[in-house]
C-alpha cells in the first residue's frame, strides 16, 4: 500500500468516526454560516453605497467646485464637466446588475446611467450592492427566503425559458441575435 | 431557497465528515480538524464565494483548509517556543492508538512540517500537480518540490524506504511477458 492509499484510508477512519459520532449541529453551523453571509454582505453594501453616493454626487460637485462652476447636485452620468470623475462613474454604470435590469441593446447608455442615481439613493432597498454580483443577491437584501433573489431569479429564468442562460451576461450577449 | 444555501446544507450535512478526515490530515488532531473544517465552511459561505455546486465548494473549503492549517500551525509554533521549556506535553499517546494500525503514518506525519504535512497532502491526497500546490499555497514551484523531497526524507525515516516513492506517479508499470517462441 503506497502513501496515497494510506493517508485515503487514514482520512476515511477519521470521517467514519466523525460520521458515527457527529454532534447534531448542522442546522447551527448553518445558521452561522447564513448569519456571516449577511453581516459581511451588509458591509459590503455599505461600502458601494458610500462609494456610489460619493461618484454620484460628490464627484460632481467637488469637480464643480473646482472648476469655478455651479455647485448643482447632478446625476451621475449626466454631468460632463469632469472627464475624470465622469470615468469613475462610467465604470460603475457598466456592472452586471444594470445590464441584467436593461437586457434591450438598443437602449442608449443614458437610460442606464439614468437609473444610477435611483440605485443609489434608495439605501434602504438594498440596491446598494449593485456592483457586486455577492453584494445583489445576498441576505442584506431578504431577510428571509420569501424574498429570492437573483440565484433563485436565475432558476426561474433557466425554468421558464431554455434559450436564456442563467448569466446575465450571456443573456446580454444573446440579444445581438435578434437584430 | 438560493443556490448558495442548497449547496451549503448539501455539503454541511453530506461532506463534512469526508472534510473532517481531509482536515485531520492536514492537523493531525481530530477536535481540531472538526473546528477547522467549521470554520472552512463558514468562511466559504459567508463570503458568497463557490455557490454553484458541491464540488466547487469542497474544493474551495480544502483550499481553505490548508492554508488555514498552516497559519495555525504556525501560530502555535509560536506560542509554544514562548511557553516555558519544561512544559509536559498536553496528552499522552493511549495503548490502543499505539497499536493501531494507523499509528505508525499518524506519528510520521507528526514529523512534518505544517508546510510539508500540506504539500505531502495535496499531493497525495489530492493528486494535484506542483504547479496546483504551488498556487494554492502561494509559494514557488521549487519551494514545494523542497518540501516535497524533504517530507518524503521523513516519511521514509519513519515508514520505510518503500512507503515514500516520489516518482511513482510518473512511472508506468511495465509488465514483462514471455516472448514469442
């Protein structure tokens, strides 16, 4: 018996053992577990929503500030008076969310750029998360299971209709076809 | 229920012994291959990370596992060399484990390193190549054939010359047959 066999088999004893004498604490660990995706994705909704906020409205702003101009609260990627803090805001209007929102091509990059400032105002409703494929389906958003999110989204979509995947991105991609 | 969530309880009430065994290689302490393995899972899951099947998520949980096993180790290390010398050992080896017929490869494993000991398990165990290992771990590939040649010294030390092969995986048997008359 060579090493890998023996360290298989030594492995399996101490499974076996476990499995005879497992505590009855799945249902906890899972708890855990479930109580530690929503506090971190909580964190991380609140890191992209300051970090939003700051690109939709600070950013403007100060760059207003800076360039001698009105110090007006704009939506973000309707203001083109700052190249560089227009930038930050593109990137974060091309995530995955909004596209998985808006999956017509033929809709202009504004509309979606219009609908930021609403993402990110709404701090309640948990749309904060919007870059973060994690941060959008996670607890923070659902207290509990009667509000699915997009992995149960993606199933109803996958069930509903064979041609679309459960990507959005590949959903995205699909589009095109049509034309 | 999410798909994160079924793949969460699948492999808590489905793969946690198997992940308990795998852990306590890497420990060689079964109270802390279990508290190792919770731990593992917890901080797969938590942080939203291999959400789509089983085996994406066990093998991110080994992953985690070694690394792990090898911080604590080492902190460990640590705080023993800060503990006085005259310290007694925290428990005695029983009679029955000393005849066991796994005592012998668990007390070569003790020899190890925690490096070694993970390296020795993930290729192994895993099977995984060194380049694998060496991603997984973060070190260099020469770092953990270092490592490898160095456990497979002490294993051979301890279990014999014919327990340790390190080119086994790279030989194909030859059987010899008689030639035609």
């Amino acid at each position: 018996m060579d090493l890998s066999q023996r360290l298989h088999s030594l492995a399996s004893d101490v499974g076996n053992d476990y499995a005879m004498s497992a505590p009855e604490d799945a249902a906890a660990l899972i708890g855990k577990a479930r109580r530690g995706r929503m506090v971190w994705t909580s964190g991380v909704g609140a890191v992209a929503a300051a970090g939003a906020a700051s690109l939709a409205f600070g950013g403007p702003a100060v760059a207003s500030v800076l360039s001698g101009g009105d110090t007006q609260l704009a939506p973000a990627g309707t203001t083109s008076e700052s190249t560089s803090t227009d930038e930050s805001v593109t990137t974060t209007e091309s995530d995955d969310a909004f596209e998985t929102e808006s999956s017509d091509d033929s809709t202009p990059p504004t509309t979606t750029s219009a609908s930021a400032p609403g993402g990110v105002i709404d701090l309640t409703g948990g749309k904060t998360g919007e870059g973060d494929d994690d941060a959008y389906d996670d607890d923070a958003y659902d207290d509990d299971d009667a509000y699915d999110d997009d992995d149960a989204y993606d199933d109803e979509v996958e069930d509903s209709d064979e041609t679309h995947s459960d990507d959005s991105a590949e959903t995205h991609s699909d589009e095109p076809d049509d034309d | 229920m999410r798909t994160w969530a079924k793949v969460m309880e699948t492999v808590v009430r489905e793969r946690r012994p198997a992940l308990v065994g795998y852990a306590y290689l890497m420990t060689g302490s079964r109270v802390e291959a279990e508290d190792l393995v919770q731990d593992a899972i917890v901080r797969t899951f938590a942080r939203g990370r291999a959400k789509n099947s089983v085996v994406q998520a066990e093998a991110y949980i080994k992953r985690a596992i070694a690394n792990e096993a090898i911080n604590r180790a080492r902190h460990r290390m640590v705080v023993e060399q800060r503990k006085p010398l005259v310290a007694t050992p925290y428990s005695v080896p029983g009679h029955e484990s000393m005849v066991s017929a796994r005592a012998d490869l668990e007390a070569a494993l003790e020899v190890l390193s925690p490096r070694e000991r993970a390296v020795t398990v993930l290729k192994y165990v895993d099977d995984l190549t060194i380049a694998s290992i060496a991603a997984i771990l973060k070190l260099s590939d020469g770092t953990v054939k270092r490592y490898l040649a160095n456990a497979a010294v002490k294993l051979r030390e301890q279990l014999g010359d014919d327990a340790v092969n390190l080119t086994e995986r790279n030989t194909v048997p030859v059987i010899l047959t008689e030639s035609r008359p």
